[in-house]
C-alpha cells in the first residue's frame, strides 16, 4: 500500500513539474520576481496559486471519475487535447 502511495506521488509530481516547467506560469513568476523586491511574496503567491488550482482539479477529478466511466473520460480528454492541438496549429487559440 504505502509503495503504492509513494508510486503514485512520484509519478504525479513528475508529470506536473515537467508539464509546467517552461509554461506562461513559470515565465510570468519568474517576471514578478524579476520586478519586485519581496520575492517571498511572489513565492507564496504563486505557490497557493497553484495549490489553489490543483486543489480544484483534484476535487474535479474525483467528482467526474464517480459520475463517468473511465473510458469516457479518456475519450473526452483525447478528444478536447486534439481540438487544443487543431487550434494551437490553425493560430485560433
């Protein structure tokens, strides 16, 4: 169990640091810094931030995986990544 936890830890923190790193979010923190002074402000404000923001896609998460099958929402996120993709090449986003 407790193996399982610590898999599930490390691949979840691996795929967030490596899917922000180098993202608007990590360029915008690092701009407040750049320009204020208190940069334990822009620490603890971009940390809630995005603790805020995991927060609410955790509680999501786990109210669409109790209403949808799995599969489902595999598809789903298949399919609105595609779209993003289509979009990002076609300059509309």
């Amino acid at each position: 169990m407790i193996l399982l936890l610590w898999k599930t830890f490390f691949a979840t923190f691996s795929l967030v640091f490596l899917a922000e790193l180098g993202d608007k979010t990590q360029l915008s923190t690092m701009l407040m810094a750049a320009h204020n002074e208190s940069v334990i402000s822009v620490f603890l404000g971009a940390s809630l931030a995005l603790i805020a923001n995991t927060l609410i896609g955790v509680y999501l998460g786990t109210i669409i995986s109790k209403a949808l099958p799995l599969h489902c929402i595999h598809l789903g996120a298949g399919i609105v990544f595609i779209i993003i993709g289509v979009l990002l090449i076609t300059q509309k986003l």
